[in-house]
C-alpha cells in the first residue's frame, strides 16, 4: 500500500478511520482492486516507477462531506487529488501528480439541481456528466440544446474547468459557465457572481458580479473544489444545418482558414467550426472532428498515405432565411476563392429527432455521439496549441512539428483545428505513446517537451496538457521572470498554506514541493 | 432488438438516475445499461464498443451488447472493474456494485446456459 509522504502507517491508519467517519465507510477505497480504478491507462509514465500511485480514493456525497475530507487532509498534511469523473483521457484521466495522493472523487455529487427552460440554464453537481444532462433535458421535453464534447461521459465541471471544446454556439465551454459554488481548503464555501448574494435570482444569468470576478482562478487550478456550477444551454433553434467544406490540395488549408476567419468573426459562421485532415471526399460519419483520420493520435504515424486534402465542419442555427442565408454567403466565399471546392450540408428543422441525423451533423447539435473517443482509444498524447487564426501560421505550424517528428521516426501531416474562440485557433497534435514499451514512451515524452519549447519560442502556447508536461508547459509562461507563476504561488500559498488540494496541478506547486524548494 | 430500444427509451424517459420501488433487478439493470453502457456497446454508428467487438468477433458473435447469450457473470464483472483494451474501469462510484449485479442479471438474462 502506498501512503503518503511524511506519513507513518499509523498516522494514515487514523487520517483513514476520520475519512470514513467523513464519507461513511463504503465510499473510502483502499484495497489495490479499488486503487487500480483511479489509474490513467493512457499515461506516458505507464509502467513505469514515475507514475504516481493514490493512497486511497475517497467519495463525498455533498459539500458537507467534502468539507469534512478538507479537515481530515488539513489536519494530518495529506496531497487530495481531485476528479469529477476522471474521464479527462489524453490528459491524464484520474491520475494524480503526487506519489500517496489521496484522490476526491466526486462522481456520487451526481445531482442536476436546477434545469431552467425559460431562461436556459441548468445548475449542477460535479458527477453530472454531459451525457445525464441531455438525457434530462429530452426526458422533460425541454426545448434546449446541450453543447460539450462528443465522448459525453465527461463531467460538466471538470471538461469546462478544463476549458474543454465542443461544436455547437456553445463550444467554448469556459465561456458557457456562469456562476459557481467552491470550497476553499479551509472548507470555507464561497459563491461567485450574483450568487454572493443569498437571494439571487441571476446566479446563472449574469456572469460577472460585484467587484473582482474570480470564477476564472478556479479553471486549470488548485485553489479550491467546485461543488456547483451553471452552464448556459441553447434555445433549440427552428433550422440547423451541418455542412462541411472540402478542398483537395494539402496547401488548400491555408485559403481554407483564412476564409472563414472574417466569417467566424462576424458571427456568420457562429458555432465552434473545426477543420481537419480528409482523405477520399464526403463518408457519413467519417471518423473525428478533423474527419476521415488514419487510425491512430491525431496527425501522428508513419508513413504517411500522402497528403491530405482537408475538410472544415460548419453549423447554422436560427430561422431559416438567416440560416440558408449565411450558408450561401458561406459557399460563396469558398468557391470564389479556393478553385475545386466542394460542398455536403444537410438541413433539419425542428423538432429534431438525433436517431435520423447523421452522425456528422450530431456533433454540431450537441448530441452525445462519442465519435471522438477513438482520438485517445489508440493511445496517444496531446499537445494543444493556441496560435493564430491564419493559414500562414498552421503551414508554418506543420512545417515546424513534421521535421521535429522526423527525428523521432514519424511525420506530422496536420490535425484536427478548433476554432471554439472565434479570435484564436487550437490545434491538436497527438504523439502515439505504447501500452507495453516505457522507453518509446521516454522517447515521446522528449519530443512533446521539445514541441512545447519550440511552440513557445514560436509564440504558441498549449491551452491544456498532459499532467506529466504540466511544469514543462508552465515554464513556457515566463513573462518577466515567470511573474505569472509567481502570482499562481502567491494565491496557493494564501489559500492553501497546507498545501493538500492539487499539488502540481498546472504546474501550481504549494510551498514545499517547488522545485527551486527542493 | 427494436422493441428492447423502445422500452428502453421509455425507461429513460421516466427516470434517468434514481431506480424506482417497483423496479425490479432486470429492469434496473436495464437502465443502467442505457445509462452507463449503451452509448458505446449499443446499435448505430460510431459505437466504439460495437466497432471494437465487432472487429474481434466478426460475425460469429453479436457486436451489440445487450444481444449475446454467452456473457458469464464473472466475466462481465471483470471487464467492468478492470482495465481491457478500449475500455477504462468503471469505478463504483459510477455503478454500484448492486448496480453492477442488476446489469450482470439484464446482460445474462437470455444465456443459454
């Protein structure tokens, strides 16, 4: 069994008994059976000694028993690591930072404690994944549209904490949050925005409240346990339509994105558009966002079949005139532009039935398709990129990556583009990792540092990463002497002197375990 | 297999989470399967699941979950709670080992042995 640092096995033994006197004693985990259930399976640090292990998992019901937990670890100085569902893949899934960590799973926090039609929201708990949200919503016949990633097992909080994307007007899921309930490691609970008052009635209407705002120090952090959050839902439209743009030629990417640059600033395309490598023309339900990848981590493997040509997904909501409206704006951008363009759109009016949509189209309407799955299925890495929304600077993107990969034995053809904040574009690049060989893995880890390092140099930042490039990715942050992650320290040390939730997360080390500490 | 979608539905319809009274063990195995499982293993495109055993079985075995006759109760327990090829623990955070029992009693419920 492992136990925490600084721990003695009797000291652990007890912080063990007071947590199950916190949760009850059913929810506490232990035994090795129980433990291998909070591992990332698709960690780079797999079999190897680097990949921490918990001390235990426990499971709070409700803020009361998380409160509890926070005095049990303040009390005997244990690292918690907390999860929603664990379901962040690619990413690091329920894995924690530090070796003994105690993980807070907060799954049975499964409540969807407001569903609000007239106003479109809901309010819910940690456990309510996307997936219990749209079923609640079609249960009471609701007329709203969810927005979230298609692999819709993922929590709400923890996939928007996570500044997650999906395809929909509400892709950027940050920008869907509004209002939030947290617990300090002091077990303090504060509310933010309108919810500072007791009576609001726009806790999930207005986002910014009285004075500072501090709903953003909560994303990507360790500063305290979300219990509660709005997300913003989506009137159901009349007519949407799905459509997709192919070009044929591998350089048609760059006309491509700088298309529908000015189309996504005006709202003209609307909804988070994403484009991607395509290979073989329009098939139904071709595989991911970027659409007809090759099996395997986005835009990873070797050797290539080629280049690709490539294929952007658009969607169109609202009335009808305004819908086929903007597509032929859309189209006629393109065909004035790119020579051999092509189009597939697909029209639906309300009300809609998910059953008969294809499975394309059900990505931009909200509709858990797990579609997506497959991107980490395969095993693989992400590195995430926020660049420029220019063709210039994702040619320059792929020339940079495809000769750091050709070191490594492999090519780097493009991935699947995000563009959910309509003034920046993401992309991702997935690095095939091994189940079986630890030292491939060493070899994949060098290169994502170096591509984070040569990113940086680029002016590309990662907008989200893998736990074991956390620091790495901080450290790229180095304004004025890494003023920003002085500032993170200050706000850990203030409110979580102990230093138990989190530790490491985002490259935020309490006092103590820095590393200029060590 | 269209009437069990059906039913299904219906269930999903009345109550997404919290089992009922009068539910009885298959019934409530059922809900958990439409709940936790039948977005990956059940019919239509892009189930992951259903790709997945599809490959592996071809047309020896049904890749649609809820259709095979031949799931062992051990076995089911097994590939829920452990890590296989494609498919992450299910932790009993997300279904209880009670619940876990219900879903083992609906997947074996026409076994043939």
């Amino acid at each position: 069994m492992t136990i925490p640092a600084g721990l003695t096995q009797g000291q652990f033994d007890n912080a063990l008994g007071e947590f199950r006197e916190a949760v009850g004693s059913d929810w506490v985990f232990t035994i090795d059976e129980h433990i291998a259930m909070y591992k990332d399976y698709f960690s780079p640090l797999m079999n190897t000694d680097l990949q921490p292990i918990p001390s235990a998992a426990v499971a709070p019901k409700n803020v009361e028993e998380v409160q509890h937990v926070l005095r049990v670890a303040n009390d005997y100085r244990i690292p918690l690591w907390t999860i929603s569902t664990g379901k962040n893949y690619g990413y690091g899934g329920p894995d924690a930072r530090v070796n003994g960590s105690v993980i807070v799973d907060l799954k049975r926090m499964n409540k969807i404690l407001e569903l609000n039609e007239e106003h479109a929201y809901a309010l819910v708990e940690p456990g309510v994944s996307h997936y219990d949200l749209w079923l609640e919503i079609r249960r009471r016949g609701y007329r709203l549209w969810t927005d979230g990633p298609s692999p819709a097992y993922a929590s709400i909080i923890g996939n928007t904490m996570e500044r997650g994307a999906g395809y929909g007007l509400l892709g950027e899921r940050a920008a869907a949050q509004c209002g939030m309930e947290v617990v300090l490691a002091n077990g303090d609970v504060v509310r933010t925005g309108m919810g500072a008052n007791s009576n609001a009635e726009t806790w999930q209407q207005y986002k910014h409240g009285f004075g500072p705002s501090f709903d953003g120090m909560f994303f990507q952090s360790n500063f305290g346990i979300v219990t509660k959050m709005g997300v913003w839902l989506i009137p159901e439209p009349p007519t949407f339509r799905s459509a997709e743009v192919y070009v044929e030629n591998y350089e048609d990417i760059i006309p491509l994105i700088d298309v529908m640059r000015p189309l996504r600033h005006a709202n003209v395309i609307a909804n988070s558009a994403t484009a991607g490598p395509n290979r073989g023309g329009h098939v139904e339900g071709a595989q991911g966002p970027g659409g007809g990848l090759p099996p395997g981590p986005p835009g990873a493997g070797g050797p290539p079949p080629g280049p690709p040509g490539w294929r952007a997904r658009l969607g169109f909501y609202g009335y009808d005139r305004v819908v086929e409206t903007n597509w032929e704006e859309v189209q006629d951008a393109y065909a004035s532009t790119i020579p051999g363009v092509s189009f597939h759109s697909e029209k639906y009016t309300a009300p809609y039935n998910p059953d008969t949509m294809l499975t394309e189209s059900k990505l931009a309407a909200g509709i858990p398709s797990f579609q997506e799955s497959s991107l980490w299925n395969h095993g693989g890495t992400f590195v995430s990129m926020v660049m420029n929304f220019t063709g210039e600077t994702y040619w320059d993107f792929m020339q940079t990556y495809d000769s750091l990969y050709q070191e490594y034995g492999m090519r780097y053809m493009g991935g699947p583009l995000h563009m959910h904040t309509p003034r920046s574009m993401m992309t991702l690049a997935g690095v095939p990792l091994s189940p079986t060989d630890a030292a491939a893995n060493q070899r994949a880890i060098e290169l994502v540092e170096r591509l984070i390092q040569t990113s940086a140099e680029k002016g590309w930042s990662e907008y989200r990463t893998p736990l074991v490039f956390m620091d790495h990715a901080m450290k790229s942050f180095d304004f004025n002497n890494h003023a920003l992650k002085r500032f993170n320290e200050t706000i850990k040390d203030t409110l979580d002197p102990n230093g138990i939730l989190s530790p490491g997360k985002n490259g935020i080390w309490p006092q103590g375990m820095r590393e200029d500490q060590a | 297999m269209r009437k069990l979608t059906l039913s299904a539905i219906t269930l999903l319809c009345t109550l997404p989470f919290a089992a009922t009274a009068q539910e009885s063990t298959l019934e409530a195995g059922e809900r958990i399967y439409m709940a936790r499982c039948e977005y990956c293993h059940g019919e239509g495109p892009q189930k992951g699941g259903t790709m997945m055993l599809h490959r592996r079985y071809g047309d020896s075995k049904p890749a649609v979950l809820h259709m095979r006759t031949d799931l062992l109760p051990d076995y089911i327990r097994n590939i829920v709670r452990t890590n296989t090829p494609g498919m992450t623990p299910v932790r009993i955070t997300e279904v209880s080992e009670q619940e876990l029992d219900a879903l083992i009693a609906f997947l074996t419920r026409n076994n043939t042995n």
